[in-house]
C-alpha cells in the first residue's frame, strides 16, 4: 500500500467520517449509520484452502478499513477499499474479500460450538447432537453469518472506467447472438434484450404473440424470474396449466405507467418543497423554524438545506 493510500484510510477511518461515508452511499446522505455505534475490526482475514493432490496452502488478505455496526435490529459490518488507481478485477477482488471474511465468520462459529461441547463434556452436561449435514459443513443449521457490505473508495484523477460488479466482467457475447439458437430459447434470450426498456418488451411480446399466448408452466416461472414479476395474472400451481403472458406483460407494463406517474407527483411535491426552503432560507430562517412553518420533519429539512445550499 503507498503512502497516499494510508492517508486516505487514516483519514476515512475517523468514525464520523467513515459513517457519514456509507450514510451517503447507502441511504442517501440520511444519519442512518450514527459513528457511536461503530466498533473497529482486526482486517486480517486468512483461509487455509487445498490443492488437488491435497496440499494444503494458506491465504491472507488485508481489508483497508473495516467497521462493525451495531444498531438496535441489525449487526452488519461495513468495509472500505481505497483506491487511486483504475482496478480492473476490483468486483472480484472484493468478492474474494468478502468470502473469505464469511469463511472467518463460519470456521469462529465452529471453534465457538466445538468448545462448548468441550466444555459440556467436561462439566457432564448433554452434548448437542448435530446431523450429518451439519457435521459436514461445519456450519449448523441455526447458524448465521453477519452480512458485510463492501466500498470502493475511488480518487483517482482519471474517470472510472473498470467494471462495476461481475457481471461485467463476463464474456457473454454467444447470448447476444440470439439467431445462434431455436424454438422457445431464442425467443426468450431475445425478449431479454428489453428487460429495461418496458415499451420495447411490450411491443416485442405483441409481435410473438403466437408464442406468448400459450406459454407453458416451465417457461411462465422462468420468464417470471427473468423480468422480475411480482406475480402472473391466474397463476396456480397446476404444472399442466398453459398461461397467456400477453396479459401479464401488459399488467406489468400498466403498473410500471401507474408507478411512473406517482413518481412524478412525488417529484413535482418534492420541488415544491425545495422552493419553499429557498425562500425561508432567503429570509434568514433557521432549520427549526422552517420545519415547524412547514410542518416537515426536520431530518428532511437538514436534507433539503444541504441540496440547494
């Protein structure tokens, strides 16, 4: 790690600063995250993984950052990665931190539970019986991990232009090729190109109507799963079931119009607000007063100040 690297983690480890960080991120700059219910954590994790021929080899990584957050529901742990430099693999980088801070987490558990079936031996109490599955994976079936969520910090003077998540690092350009395939597959990876664009799947499924209008049960759940429907207009269990996805593409399409068009009111009532803070803002007032005159929590006036200010 350069120098530059360790003084922006020194500087982002400050708690405030660090909280105020993910709040921005993740909860759109609301004081979620408060710094007095941040705990530091040791950011050396280690995994002990075999080859083929069963040789044993050990890996360890070094987090830049990594806090606990302790909070009235919820134990997570928030880790920061820093970094100057475009990195090109970073999605796998920090999948590959992720998991082995997750194999920590499972091999503690374990060491955790074995002890204390010592500990119970020793002192003649009963010993928990586990099943095989559980023996095997050295994880009970009422364990639970703690959930990590992982940050690159970029400040690089050149615009990022590395992948964001795995997906972009895949080489998937057979799947876009649709005329490679046949029958039911082509149509369905070809409707996949429309997932984002509403209009376009509508139009698309309107022009295959002989194929939509009677699609099996198989087909229906995974067209389901692709385009992320809540639900089928008539879904059943009955696997013989032949479904009209025309009409439940059509539904989808409606809701994504009613949707859009709340989104709009909600936009056009949160301008609205936006400009009554500039005015109270313009005669002097101060957050408490504009939020009682507006009768608006003050959380969502500091928000709003902070926007247009």
């Amino acid at each position: 790690m350069g120098k530059a690297d360790v003084n922006v983690n020194i500087w982002l480890s400050e708690k405030n600063r660090f909280a105020n960080l993910f709040n921005g991120v993740i909860y759109g700059g609301e004081n979620v995250i408060l710094p007095e219910d941040l705990e530091e954590v040791n950011p050396v994790s280690s995994v002990n993984v075999k080859n083929r021929v069963g040789k044993t080899k050990s890996m360890k990584k070094y987090r830049d950052i990594i806090m606990r957050w302790k909070n009235q529901a919820t134990l997570v742990l928030l880790a920061n990665e820093a970094q100057d430099k475009i990195h090109y693999a970073m999605p796998h980088k920090v999948m590959l931190y992720d998991g082995m801070d997750y194999e920590t987490q499972i091999r503690n558990n374990w060491e955790c539970f074995t002890e204390g079936q010592r500990q119970a031996k020793k002192t003649g109490q009963t010993l928990e019986h586990l099943t095989a599955g559980e023996y095997l994976s050295r994880f009970r079936r009422t364990d639970r991990l703690t959930p990590i969520i992982s940050l690159v910090f970029y400040y690089g003077s050149e615009p990022w232009d590395g992948p964001v998540d795995l997906y972009d690092m895949f080489r998937l350009e057979g799947l876009e090729e649709t005329e490679r395939f046949s029958e039911d597959l082509q149509v369905i990876l070809t409707m996949l190109k429309y997932r984002k664009d509403k209009d376009g799947l509508r139009n698309y499924v309107n022009e295959n109507k002989q194929f939509f209008q009677k699609v099996d049960h198989e087909t229906s759940q995974a067209m389901k799963a692709f385009l992320n429907m809540k639900q089928i207009p008539g879904e059943t269990e009955n696997e013989e079931e032949i479904i009209n996805m025309c009409e439940a593409i059509q539904e989808m399409y409606d809701d994504g119009v009613r949707d859009g068009m709340k989104r709009g009111i909600q936009q056009g009532r949160d301008d609205l607000l936006k400009e009554k803070v500039k005015r109270k803002l313009q005669k002097q007032k101060s957050l408490e007063q504009i939020a009682d005159e507006l009768e608006e929590d003050v959380n969502v006036i500091r928000k709003i100040i902070k926007e247009v200010q």
